[in-house]
C-alpha cells in the first residue's frame, strides 16, 4: 500500500502528519508560488471570495497584519460538551444564508474547488460538479493533480476549526450564524488531505501550515473569520499569530 493510500485508510481514525503525494513529509521551507500567480494576499481578500492564499509580504503589509491580529479579544477555550459537526448543519449545504456564493445551485465544495483550482473538468452535463483539477496547496506548496475518484487527497479545511468555534463562543449561536461559519468560504480552503487531518481543531499555538512562507498569510486568515463571527482566540493563539507576522 502506498503512503497516499495508507493515509487515506486512516484519515478518518488518526490523520496523516503531512504526507506529500510521494507519501513523505513536505519541507517546511518557503513554499512555491501557486501556478499562473494564482493566489491572493488575505489582506486584498477580505471576503474570500478570490483564490488561494498568498503569502503577506512587505513591512507594511506585516504591520497591517499584526494590527489585525492585535484587534483579537482573548479568553480561555471553553469545554467541547455538546459539540457535533451537525450543530452546523450538514456538509456543504448551499443554503447558508449571508455568505459568498450561497444559493448558487453548486454546494459549498465544489465551489471552493471551482474557485481555487486549474484546469477544471466538471460532471457531464453539470456546471458544478469538478471530477478533476490541478491544486495548488497553500499549506505545503505542493500542487496536486486531482480526481474526484481519489476524492480524500483534497479536503476543505476550515480555518478556524467549527469544533474550536464552539469551544470559543459558538455553543452559544443559534443554528443560523454556525451554518454561516460553516459555509463561508472566508474560512474555507481546499488543501493536501492529510495535512488538514493532521490539524484536526488546532489553533495557530499547536498547528500552522508546513509552509514557513504562507504562516503569516494563514494567522491573517484565522484572525479575520475570528473577527467577522467576533470569536475570541486563546492567548497563545494570538500570541503564536503575532510571531509569524513579525511580532
């Protein structure tokens, strides 16, 4: 069996730390551009709704960074009781109200594979459905040439866990607001499967991307959804965030 093949034996139970698609881990160096350039600064993308996740670069772009980070309120991670995955609705629904792309007649994966991948080809006779791409991955610097009977190898991760979420406020939120989150492409990402399952409901102070290039990029991402659903970050969430974009 394959290290790829392996893992995807084993997503669901432990996760994979980082495979690439030779079944080995990728460097953690500075990651290669995204194909064609295309890849956007979380600061010029402040709705998610354009593709990828380019790297912040520049003083002045790192302290704009750090001023939106620093905007984060702090408190402690709450108890996981209560929570389900299905507490924010079922999987890729495109009836989330209030987000990008919503009722579109596509459901919220596809059009993040739409939005970030290359050389789509969709379903015969459908618009929507993608049955292959070329992928580049933000958080290995990877590109990955996928197919939809593979479908494991890209995952849509979300930024900011929807676990972590309830632990940090969203227990609290009615049905609504926790499908928004779900379904907002702001905090969705198609990225190398094994990778996010290794993140499972980390926060940046126990798990960033392999890639040390898109880390500032990544804390900028996690901070804006924080920001739009005015969830709180632990400290040393923050803390972590701040380090990466120069801090």
């Amino acid at each position: 069996m394959t290290g790829v093949a392996a893992c995807a034996a084993i997503t669901l139970v432990a996760g994979c730390e980082g495979l690439d698609q030779s079944g080995t881990a990728p460097e953690s160096g500075a990651a290669a551009p995204a194909p064609d350039g295309r890849s956007v600064s979380p600061l010029k993308n402040p709705d998610g709704t354009k593709p990828g996740l380019a790297p912040v670069t520049g003083a002045t772009d790192d302290a704009t960074a750090r001023k939106l980070i620093e905007s984060l309120r702090t408190k402690g991670r709450g108890p996981k009781t209560g929570y389900d995955r299905d507490e924010f609705g079922y999987a890729w629904m495109d009836t989330a109200d209030g987000v990008p792309l919503a009722r579109n007649g596509c459901d919220t994966r596809n059009d993040l594979l739409k939005r970030d991948g290359q050389n789509l080809r969709f379903r015969t006779g459908s618009d929507c459905v993608v049955v292959t791409m070329k992928l580049h991955d933000p958080y290995t610097g990877k590109d990955i040439a996928w197919k939809k009977a593979k479908a494991a190898e890209v995952q849509i991760d979300h930024v900011v866990p929807l676990s972590y979420a309830w632990q940090m406020g969203a227990a609290r939120w009615d049905r609504q607001k926790r499908q928004r989150l779900a379904n907002d492409v702001l905090n969705l990402l198609p990225v190398w499967g094994p990778t996010n399952s290794a993140k499972r409901d980390s926060g940046p102070a126990s798990w960033l991307p392999p890639s040390k290039a898109i880390r500032c990029s990544y804390s900028v991402r996690f901070a804006q959804v924080a920001l739009k659903y005015e969830l709180s970050v632990t400290a040393a969430d923050k803390d972590m965030m701040l380090q990466q974009c120069g801090a």
